[in-house]
C-alpha cells in the first residue's frame, strides 16, 4: 500500500510542480545573454558591448547612461557624434527597488567614423521559430534560455515514465499470483492489488500525457530569453573547445549568424 500511495503521490507532485514551475517562470522574462557587465562582440561594420548601470530612479540611470555614451564618444572621436548609439528595445533591467535601479544597456560602436560604412540594423526579440525541439520535453525551454524551467518538464516527464513502468511491473506481478490454490482471502488481496496497480498506471499515463502536451504547447507559444537579431539573423555565441598542435587545446566564444 505504501508503494502504492507513493507512486500516485509523485506522479500528481511532479505535475503540479511543472505547472506551477511554468507559470512562475513565464511570469518573469528571462535574462538576455548580453546582460552582463563583459559582453563584447564584433560585427562586420560595428562593434556591441554593454554599459552597466545602476542609480536611484529610471530617470536617474538614463541620465547617467547619456553621460557614459558622451564620455565614450569624446574618447573614440574627440567630439560628440552618431558614431555611437543605443539600441532601441537593447535594455534589461535587473533591479528595481526604492532607491536601487540597475540596468544593462547594449550601444553599438562603428568601427568607422565614415558614415558610408552601413551600420548593422539591430533588433532585440524574444521571439524564437518552431523547431523539432518541442517535440522533447524540455529541449525547447533549455533552447529559449530557461533551463530551470526545461529541467522541471524533463524531471515530470520521466518521473511520470517511471511511474508508468513501475506499476505495469506491480500489477503484473500482482496478477502472476493470483490462482485458484489460494485462499478466497489471498485471491482478493492479489486480485485488489492488481486493481490499485492499473489504476496508479493509468494516473501516470494521463499525468504523461499532459505534460508531454504542456511541453510542446509552452514550447511553441512561450518566450524565451531575449536574443540579437543583425540585419534580421539571429545572433549566437557558442562556446567551443578545438585541438591544437601539441595536444593543447584552444577554448573561447564562436559568433554565428543564424539564417
């Protein structure tokens, strides 16, 4: 009886949980891979990189920001000019808070005063396409960026999996008992047995089923961490590790452009 409850009772808490889990973590977008005082990234007419913030009001930190960009412009040109700018939507606040207000704000320099050198047109969204990913539970949330979120739908999944298989193996085993030696007594406590089993099954292919339909429903509609997009490509940085002479190795961060 004790397997019996405890089987039922994780099959309803790992469901709860990815839904509360995904409610909470929808409620609060997730931080962008340039939010951070060290991003840095160079682009074929311009360079980005991120201004860390912090004040005692919005207002108080856009003026600052102003500032910095001003100060930055005198140093690269010696004299305020276009060569820098904001990016519009290229900004993710991180505290807010009586008189407490951090931000990181995304600029992009040229590398070339010469305004015939095109600036990259820059769009920030949040927006990803449909891909095979939602078909596997939690690999369209770890791609959009929300790991705790693909981690809690992969943990239901196979809780909810691990479930199902247990009680087939009880019920089955339950049911290979039951014959017409034993008492009436024992036949009806095997036979009962087998009952509760099938029936913990059937929770845990219904528990199953909608999480698995949860995961590719919040994989298609739900927003991810908000990315770069150059000249209407995506912009990703990939860690990578490749052999070099010696057997040494060579370790940093690749820029793609996804089409």
């Amino acid at each position: 009886m004790k397997i019996k409850y405890l089987i039922t009772t994780a099959c309803i808490i790992c469901t709860l949980l990815c839904f509360s889990n995904v409610w909470a973590q929808c409620s609060k977008g997730p931080r962008p891979e340039w939010a951070t005082s060290f991003f840095r990234e160079t682009l074929q007419n311009s360079r980005l990189e991120t201004i860390r913030i912090t004040g005692t009001s919005e207002r108080d930190v856009r003026e600052k920001f102003r500032e910095e960009v001003r100060l930055r412009q005198l140093q690269v040109v010696g004299e305020p000019t276009a060569w820098i700018r904001a990016t519009p939507g290229g900004e993710y606040w991180v505290e807010c808070g009586p008189n407490r207000y951090v931000a990181y704000m995304l600029v992009q320099t040229r590398h070339n005063p010469d305004e015939r050198h095109r600036l990259e047109e820059l769009a920030i969204t949040d927006h990803y396409p449909l891909s095979f990913r939602v078909f596997v539970p939690g690999m369209a949330q770890i791609h959009k960026g929300s790991k705790g979120k693909g981690a809690i739908f992969i943990a239901a999944q196979a809780a909810t999996i691990g479930g199902i298989v247990v009680a087939e193996v009880m019920r089955a085993s339950y049911e290979s008992k039951i014959n017409p030696q034993l008492s009436n007594s024992d036949r009806q406590f095997y036979i009962e047995q087998a009952s509760n089993m099938q029936n913990i099954r059937n929770i845990c292919i219904a528990a199953a089923v909608a999480v698995y339909a949860w995961n590719v429903i919040d994989g298609i509609v739900a927003r991810g961490r908000p990315h770069i997009l150059v000249d209407g490509r995506a912009l990703s940085f990939v860690p990578y590790i490749a052999p070099q002479i010696g057997n040494n190795f060579a370790s940093g961060i690749s820029l793609t452009f996804n089409f």
